[in-house]
C-alpha cells in the first residue's frame, strides 16, 4: 500500500513488520495510543484493531516507500 495521502501518513505514522506474530497485519499502518512499561506500546490500525505488544515490533513509516505484504512463499525462499 503506497501512501498517497499525507493526512494518512500523518494518522498511521508506523506499521507492523513482525511476521511470527499476526503475520496478516504485516505491512499495516498503526499508530501508537499509549506508551507503557518496559519498552511496550498499545497501538491501534487502520480498522480499529487494538493491541499491546513490545516497540520493536513496529516501525516509522516512509512516506515514499511500498509497504506490501510478501507472500509465504516468497519468506520461505528467503530463509532457504
């Protein structure tokens, strides 16, 4: 998904890129609702979906880059 709205970018300035866990939000724009303890965020994506889970697991988003999610396939080819 290339972000062609800046307004977006702006709202979601992160996305998911952990494949191990919720391997289908991978690539997902989300945004940070509270910072916790030891290092973990509660975030929120696109559709509402809410969840905590550790910083690392998202990053700062690039407004010129293309955040498609890869196939399994694709991830097992590299790993081979």
């Amino acid at each position: 998904m290339l972000v062609d709205n800046v307004d977006e970018y702006k709202i979601y300035p992160y996305y998911w890129r952990i494949l191990t866990e919720l391997p289908h939000r991978k690539g997902t724009p989300c945004k940070i609702l509270t910072h916790e303890k030891n290092n973990s965020v509660r975030i929120e994506f696109e559709d509402g979906y809410k969840v905590f889970t550790s910083r690392y697991h998202i990053r700062r988003r690039d407004k010129y880059r293309n955040y498609e999610v890869k196939s399994e396939r694709e991830h097992s080819n590299r790993r081979s």
